[in-house]
C-alpha cells in the first residue's frame, strides 16, 4: 500500500504563486473571463463566433461589449445606441487595461443608476490624485503619476475624456470615451481606476517595472475558484432580483359598476 503525502490543501491541490500587484492601473489586462462572465451571468448574450472575438450585448440589445486582440491597436469597444434622451457613445480600452478596471465600468451597465448626480473627480480626490499645474485640459494624476483621468474641450466644440497608464518605460495602456458617455459609467471608471486595492496576477503575468510593487501569496485552484463563483453568484442574485421586481405587477380590484338609472342602496 503506497503512503499518500499530506499536502495540506485537501486532496491532490497544490497552491500556486501569485502576485498582489500595485498599482492596480500598471498590473496588465488580466484574465478577461472577469468582465465576461459577470455580464453573462447579468443576462448578456454571447454573440461571439467560434474563435473570433469576445462579443456580448445587452439583454436590451442597446449596448454591445466586444474585445478583439487580434486587431491594432485592439482592445476593448463599448458601444450604445442611441435611446430616447440618451446619444450614440462609445468608449474604447487598450488591451492591456487591466480588467479590474474595465469591470468597473461594465459592471455598472448591469445595474440601475443611482439617483445621485455623477462625479468623476470624486473618487480621484479622495485618493489624493492632484490636477498638474498649468495644464491645457482639466486633469488629474495619481500620486505616484502613472495614471491619469482627463476631460478634453477643444476649440472647435469636440470634446471627449481621455485616461490611462504608463510606467517608466513607456508601457501601458489608454482609454478614451466620448462626451457622450453616460456619466455615471465614467464616474464608476475612475472609482475602478483610483481604487488603491491591488489586483491578483499569476507568475509570469505580471509586467515588468520598476513602478510596479508585488506581494507573492500562494493561493489554492480551489480558493480562485471560489472567488470567481461569488461575483458570479451575486451577478445572477441580482438579476435574479431585479427580473421579480419587473415581474410583479399590482393587483387591484374593479369596483362593481351601478347601473345608470338604478336606485342605490341606502343604509
């Protein structure tokens, strides 16, 4: 009878290294079944072919999410009809945008918007981002000065927002979004992008930098598993939720109508 070793990870699980990465912004594009399943698990259809590129729409069909890298510069393309009091946007993401940020923004399409007026520069403010001096357009920079939020208004009436990242050796990514672009996503981005929690990336995912600060973690297949099955089961709670609330109609009660001319009935 052979002796089985005792790893103590359960049975045959071995941990695995990986990586707390900071800043979040400099930490490569990540796996993109983050952003993909939640919204499937939102009720978006998958219109993508077999082996093209990731394609989903919105139960809706009012906005379209595609991310092909096989394309230059590709990259992620988020695009909106135009709707009632809503304009045509679009917004478009480098391929090494990290999908923890890019979620913050798709996310956010799943759920209602809140009754709040929208603030991009308040999350970048509440993380001491500062605006450079003399700057030609309305900017802010993180502390560090890797990563930027910038609105654009040029003399001929075009506007748009621009963001992104860069390390020291000029690698990284860039985001631009239309004027267009629904507010409270924008503001939902920059709360993703200025977060100062590290995102997690496998050994030999993550970019190399002198800007980058790593935390090695050894983590269980299990354990990731777990973590990605939560946001999933809260994707589908929460449709799951808001699918009842549509489905619930009041019920009320005609009331028995008196023939014209009948007598009424007196107490």
């Amino acid at each position: 009878m052979k002796k089985k070793q005792w790893t103590g990870w359960g049975p045959g699980e071995q941990a695995e290294q990986h990586y707390l990465v900071e800043p979040r912004a400099l930490a490569g594009g990540g796996d993109l079944r983050h952003v993909s399943e939640f919204l499937r698990a939102s009720g978006w259809k998958d219109k993508s072919k077999s082996g093209g590129p990731l394609s989903l729409e919105s139960p809706d069909h009012e906005i379209r999410i595609a991310y092909d890298p096989y394309a230059l510069p590709g990259g992620w393309t988020i695009h909106g009809r135009a709707s009632g009091h809503q304009d045509e946007w679009t917004v478009t993401l480098g391929r090494q945008t990290p999908v923890e940020i890019v979620a913050g923004l798709t996310d956010a399409l799943t759920r209602p918007r809140s009754a709040h007026a929208p603030n991009v520069w308040a999350p970048l403010r509440e993380q001491r981002w500062t605006r450079p001096p003399n700057d030609e357009h309305v900017t802010a920079v993180s502390a560090d000065g890797s990563a930027w939020m910038q609105f654009r208004q040029h003399p001929d009436g075009h506007a748009m927002w621009w963001s992104g990242a860069q390390d020291e050796q000029g690698h990284g990514w860039t985001a631009s979004f239309t004027a267009t672009t629904p507010m409270h996503l924008i503001e939902s981005f920059s709360t993703a992008l200025a977060s100062p929690e590290p995102v997690m990336r496998p050994r030999g995912r993550v970019p190399y930098s002198a800007r980058i600060r790593t935390t090695s973690v050894s983590v269980l297949p299990s354990q990731l598993s777990a973590w990605q099955q939560a946001r999933i089961t809260a994707a589908r709670a929460a449709t799951w939720a808001r699918n009842s609330v549509r489905n619930i109609r009041p019920h009320t009660t005609a009331r028995p109508r008196t023939a014209a001319g009948s007598p009424r009935s007196r107490r």
